[in-house]
C-alpha cells in the first residue's frame, strides 16, 4: 500500500489522496486493536444463503470477543446511488475508452463504436454466446465528462455515497462498518448468467472512493466467504488494524491452492 501512494496529475483525485499517504502501514498491524470499538453491522444490503448467514453470526460474536461492541445500522440514500451511478459509469466508460485507445499505439479500433463495429463484424468467434448491449448502451451516452446531465447524475451518486457513510459512521459514532462481502460462490451458466444472490456490500464505499477491505471469515467448500470492513475517507489505518485483528484471532485464511473446475 506504501508503494503505490503517490499523485497522478492525470487523476485529480489522487492529490488530496497524496496528502494522507504513509511510508508504513504495519505499525497499524496490532492484535488487540478491536478492543473498545464500536462496529456497525449492516444486514439490509443482502439476501444471505444458509452458509453466508451463519457465517456472518459467527464473524460479528468472535468481533465482540475481541472486544468490540456491534450497532445494528442501515445505510440511507440507497435510491439515489442506485439511479444514478451506472448511467454515469456509461457516459465515463465511453469516455475512457476512447481517451484509452486514442492514446495507445498499434492496430486496433480508434474508439468504442470502432471496438462495437469489430464484434459485429467478427460475431462468429467474439459474440458466439453473449452480446455487447452495455457498450451499446454507453455508446448512446455522450461521452462527455462535461455534459451537464451526466454531472447531475455523478454528484447525485458520489454524494449520496459520502453522505450515506459519513452520516451512518458520525450518527452511531462507529469506526466501521461490516457486512458479508458476498454470498459463497455460484456457478454461471450459458444462456442464464449468474441469477445468484448477490451482495452489493461494496457499492457505497466503492461510489465514494472511501476505503473498503476484506478478509476470509468462513469456507463454503474450498472457497473463502468474505467479511467486508468499511470505513470513512482516509480510514485505512483504522481498517488496517480492524482487519488484522480479526484475521490473527480467527485464522481462518488458507493458502491458495490450484483446484479443477467445481462441478
């Protein structure tokens, strides 16, 4: 994480990021670090199966063990990250993509109605069994970072993100915020997708820019089941020690291995 602090002239963003930015982390590493916090736990984001339910209990009783007391919370503004930050994802995928391969040497597309174009022509071997109806949907955007309706859309969600954490984390006076990061892993299948019971655990912090992290807290199987750790803008410290706490106590983390196809 040290390593890849720094600003970027070309993201903006990363100037205020530049200012909060260590050189060492791991002096945050400590195991006693949940005693005396406050943890919010957020059920309302999901549908959880059998496993991930359990799984989820069992995680929130070993954090109050470690000293920790937990608030049932709910996450306001919902609504309007949902009606807003997917159409604003299309017109800043259009627009990235195009900057993207204008910027790239070689052979390939000059922009994304280039790249639609190329799978239309070539269906037989890149679109045997899906479409590009997403990058159709973004080509219809403007692609303009500018377009004023496409900045309404970008300020209703960002801020809607940032208030929704920032109210929950002062009006509970939490450190964190915790949820299942996902329910265990599915299969998708062709010609159905995914039709799983997802979790959208990361949607506020990810809509924010706010720090989120995760660690195994159980196994469906010889997958890991995640607890996702989420906090203010430039929480990361904070998480850091939540995060390794919780890991060294419950050791639940087992080194990867190559497993054939599941099923």
């Amino acid at each position: 994480l040290a390593a890849l602090n720094g600003a970027d002239r070309r993201d903006p963003i990363t100037v205020d990021a530049a200012r909060q930015s260590l050189d060492d982390y791991t002096k945050f590493l400590r195991p006693n670090a949940l005693r005396g916090k406050r943890i919010g736990v957020w059920r309302e984001v999901y549908t959880p199966d059998d496993t991930t339910k359990a799984a989820f209990e069992q995680a929130l009783t070993r954090l109050r063990k470690l000293g920790a007391t937990t608030v049932e919370i709910t996450i306001p503004y919902l609504d309007v990250i949902a009606a807003n930050e997917f159409p604003a994802i299309r017109t800043e995928f259009k627009h990235d993509i195009n900057a993207y391969l204008a910027s790239t040497g070689g052979k390939h597309p000059a922009d994304l109605a280039g790249l639609i174009q190329y799978n239309l022509d070539h269906a037989a071997v890149e679109m045997p069994y899906w479409t590009h109806n997403l990058w159709d949907r973004s080509q219809a955007t403007t692609g303009d970072l500018n377009d004023p309706a496409y900045r309404a859309m970008r300020e209703a969600a960002t801020s809607a993100a940032r208030r929704g954490l920032d109210e929950t984390l002062r009006g509970a006076k939490l450190d964190a915020i915790v949820a299942p990061t996902n329910n265990a892993a599915w299969k998708t299948q062709l010609g159905v997708g995914d039709g799983a019971l997802l979790i959208d655990s990361s949607g506020p912090a990810a809509v924010s820019g706010y720090a989120n992290m995760t660690v195994p807290m159980a196994y469906a199987g010889p997958l890991p089941l995640g607890l996702s750790i989420m906090g203010g803008r430039f929480s990361e410290p904070s998480l850091l020690a939540i995060a390794y706490a919780f890991e060294q106590d419950t050791k639940v983390r087992r080194l990867p291995t190559y497993i054939p196809s599941i099923g």
